[in-house]
C-alpha cells in the first residue's frame, strides 16, 4: 500500500480542527499585506526567543505587556517565507488529519499546541545563553504529530519507514550540518514527545459518540 493509499483509506476528508490550524497560520502569513502590522513585527512580537524565557523575561514584559511563555504557543502560526508556510501547511494536512481522527478536534488542538510548546521549551533550556532569534513555525508540533502517526499507525511499515528516515535526517543533521535556520532540536523533540504523549491522549480520546465527537 502506498503512502496516498493509505491516507486515503484513514481519512475521507480533512477534519475541521486540521483546516483551522492550517487557516491560522496562512492568515497570520498574509495579514502583513493589510499593512497594519509588518511581518517583522508579528515575528518580534510572537515568536518564541529563548533569552525571553530566561535571561531578558522583564524587558519583554515591559515592552509586550504578557509573559513570554505565551510565546511557546503562538510561534507556530507564524512563517518566514512562502516555503516555510507551504511545507507545513502540507505536511499539518497530512499528518494533522490522520492524528485529528484518533483524537478528535479539542484532544487534537490539545496535543499539537503541546508538542510545539514543548519542542520550543527545549530549544530554549538548549540556547538560554544569547539565544535571541525568534522561533517561528510549525515544525515542533508537526514532527509531533509525525511521532502520533508512528504509535498510531504502526502496521502500515511504508509510513512508519518515511517518518524514521526523516527522523534520522534531523538527527545526523545535528552533527553534519551547521545550517542554523533549521531548528533540528525543535524537530527531535517534538518528534520524540508525540511519539511518547500520543498514546495517553489515545487513551484519553476513548469515546462512544466516535473520534469526531
């Protein structure tokens, strides 16, 4: 069975929660045109800089007026480029509808925005000292999901294989690749996290109305 295949045979449509995240973040991407705020700006203000949490907390307070832990939960609607959003989107599409439908839509929303929280909490315990570049992205919570998939679904060895090949590659890339746009520690411990958090939310998903109640 090939990778579309299966998609097809798990999910009959794109769940509702899905299409919302996927939405947010494209409206967040283009709001800029409307010129009321920059893109820079939004990034400035609602991307998650490891210093924030630790070494310059007060000043963020002073200048944003809300704590920057909040920051580990908005990053992940915010995109560099046209690239960076549509990679994502399709991946969140993907992976999103088929961990949305074991879950359901508030476990699902539940389970990605903690992911991504914790995924950028750990790259900021990783670059508390002079970590000052905002985190943008949905990536922590997409390889999360990734992670779901693999407990979730682990019969179908063609999706299980794609995801640890990905996985793999994050992982080398720590050691043979310095390109520091890339936040290969996001993308590992999200992975890891979904991989270890996704039964307990199955088990928390348990319902008889069915997965979309």
């Amino acid at each position: 069975m090939s990778i579309v295949q299966f998609f097809r045979a798990e999910c009959t449509h794109v769940p509702s929660a899905t299409m919302a995240l996927a939405a947010v973040c494209i409206i967040m991407f283009v709001f800029p045109i409307f010129g009321i705020i920059s893109q820079s700006e939004l990034v400035w203000w609602y991307g998650m800089a490891p210093s924030s949490l630790f070494n310059d907390r007060d000043v963020f307070v002073a200048t944003r007026h809300f704590p920057p832990e909040l920051t580990l939960f908005t990053h992940p609607f915010f995109h560099a480029d046209v690239t960076h959003l549509v990679s994502n989107a399709i991946f969140l599409l993907f992976f999103g509808s088929l961990v949305e439908n074991k879950l359901g839509h508030t476990r699902f929303i539940i389970f990605f925005l903690l992911c991504s929280a914790f995924s950028a909490f750990m790259l900021a315990v990783s670059q508390k000292i002079g970590g000052v570049n905002p985190l943008i992205g949905a990536s922590g919570a997409i390889f999360g999901l990734m992670g779901a998939t693999v407990r979730f679904f682990p019969k179908y060895r063609i999706m299980t294989g794609f995801v640890i090949f990905y996985f793999l590659s994050q992982f080398l890339g720590l050691f043979f690749h310095s390109d520091s746009t890339i936040a290969r520690v996001v993308h590992l411990t999200g992975f890891l996290f979904g991989v270890g958090l996704a039964p307990f939310f199955a088990v928390l998903g348990q319902k008889s109305e069915g997965p979309f109640a």
